[in-house]
C-alpha cells in the first residue's frame, strides 16, 4: 500500500497535487462564505443597548417652565411611572396610613407638613413600585427633605428645566380665561377673535391672580430662593442635569435622547416583548 502511494505521488503533476493540497486545507479550515457586492458589505447594525436597573428620577422646574407637558411626554415615549407628591399625599391622606393621618393633622390646622412626614409619605408609595421606572414631581422641594430622602432612596438623576424667567413672565401673563367655561386664551399664540372677549359667548376675560405680573414675578422669585440651594445639593452630589431652552418643543428633544442612554423607550420595549 505504501508503495502504491508513492508511485501515485510520484506520477501526478506538481499544480494537480497542489490544488488537492488547497482542497484539503479548505476542508480542515473552512472560510465563510459571503455574497457581499463588489463595493463591500454594509456594516453590520449596532447590538441592542443593554439597561441593567430601572430609573428613579426627579423632575425640576420653576411655574410654567412646562414640566407638565415634558413630563406627559417622558411618560408616553419611555413608559415611567409620573409621581406628583400633592397626588401621592392625598392618596396616603385616603387610603389613612399612619403617615397620611399624621399629614392630616397638620393640613387641618393650615400648618405645612413636617419634613420627616413628607418623606415617609413619598417612601410609602415609592417603595410599592418595583418594577417601574419612576419620575418624581414636586418633592423634595428644600435641601433637608432631599438629605432625608437621599438618606433612605437611592435617586439616579434630578432633571432640571431651566427656562428663562423672562420668557416664563411674558407666557403667564399673557393668559386670559373665560370664567364660566374655564377656556384659556394666550394672547401671544391663542388670542380671542375679539380682545378681551370669549369667542363662543362674546363675554368678558379675566386674568386669573396667580397669572398677573405683580403675582407671577413674586412665585418666580420665591421659587428661585427655595430651590437654588437645592440644585446645589444634587449638582454637588453629581445628579444634577439641566436642560436649557425657552419652548417645550427645544427642551424635549434634549431630555428625549438623555433619557435613552438610560431606559429603553417603549416602541424599544414593545419590540424586545415580541422578540
């Protein structure tokens, strides 16, 4: 057998013997096979984004800054759960907690609730949600709530909507509002057909007390007294992120593609689901 081995050897032909040498190499390593264009194929898409843990986020924002139509927006793109503390209060307040009793007392009285009971209120529902992510609105509104909620929770991110207070002036008061209907005019980008009257009755419009200059330049200042000290203690303690613009419409976008580092949106869970 040997020698008949060596004599095919010896009488093939050097290029035949190297083709089978290459065959046989192929065989041992084969190579992929690809139908890619002359030009080179397309790069391959970008694996899926991977988030480990749900999101505990704060949303900040001084009156008519638009937080409640960024808000509405974040809950509609990215599916988190929206937590307004005056909602959460008057839920524990029905449901009777003791935290809620103990609010009670002080509300009653027309004393504002004690810092230590607002935060066990904020847990109490905050630690029933556990397979959300959340966005928390109105608390903590001064630092030693924040030191006691940080104390007990574990915040990501506090989002701040810095909006000019120029711009937030000229947008408040420039709203007017027909008193039987409740139907609100803007007199920059929603005027009445005729000034200073209802288009649908022909009666007079007044402009709310909270929406006049005196009354809205006094809440900004107010707000900025309170809450300066507070985006210290989170830029401090590295949450802070500000978004900077003077329309929801410039604002949202920013927060929009933050907050997709973050948490998938929900067409991207909706298509994991049915994956």
């Amino acid at each position: 057998m040997r020698l008949c081995l060596l004599v095919v050897l010896a009488v093939t032909p050097w290029p035949v013997w190297s083709h089978l040498q290459d065959y046989r190499a192929q065989e041992e390593d084969p190579q992929p096979i690809t139908t890619c264009p002359v030009d080179g194929c397309p790069p391959s898409p970008p694996p899926p984004k991977m988030f480990s843990k749900l999101l505990r986020a704060i949303i900040m924002g001084p009156p008519g800054s638009g937080k409640g139509t960024i808000s509405g927006r974040i809950v509609h793109d990215f599916g988190m759960k929206h937590l307004s503390s005056g909602d959460l209060l008057r839920i524990q307040i029905m449901n009777s907690t003791a935290a809620g009793l103990e609010a009670k007392k002080f509300i009653d009285q027309g004393a504002l609730v004690p810092d230590d009971v607002m935060v066990q209120l904020i847990l109490n529902e905050l630690r029933e949600i556990t397979n959300h992510s959340w966005l928390l609105d109105g608390f903590p509104r001064t630092v030693p709530q924040a030191e006691a909620l940080s104390d007990k929770l574990d915040i990501d991110v506090v989002m701040n909507l810095d909006v000019p207070f120029e711009t937030i002036k000229q947008r408040l008061t420039a709203r007017w509002v027909h008193p039987g209907s409740g139907r609100v005019y803007n007199l920059d980008w929603n005027p009445p057909q005729i000034p200073g009257k209802d288009d649908v009755t022909g009666e007079e419009l007044i402009q709310r007390d909270d929406d006049k200059p005196e009354t809205v330049t006094a809440r900004l200042r107010n707000y900025e007294n309170q809450t300066k000290p507070l985006l210290q203690f989170y830029s401090a303690a590295g949450k802070l992120v500000s978004f900077h613009g003077t329309e929801s419409n410039i604002i949202y976008p920013k927060v929009k593609d933050f907050l997709a580092t973050k948490i998938p949106q929900v067409a991207d869970q909706s298509q994991s689901v049915k994956q």
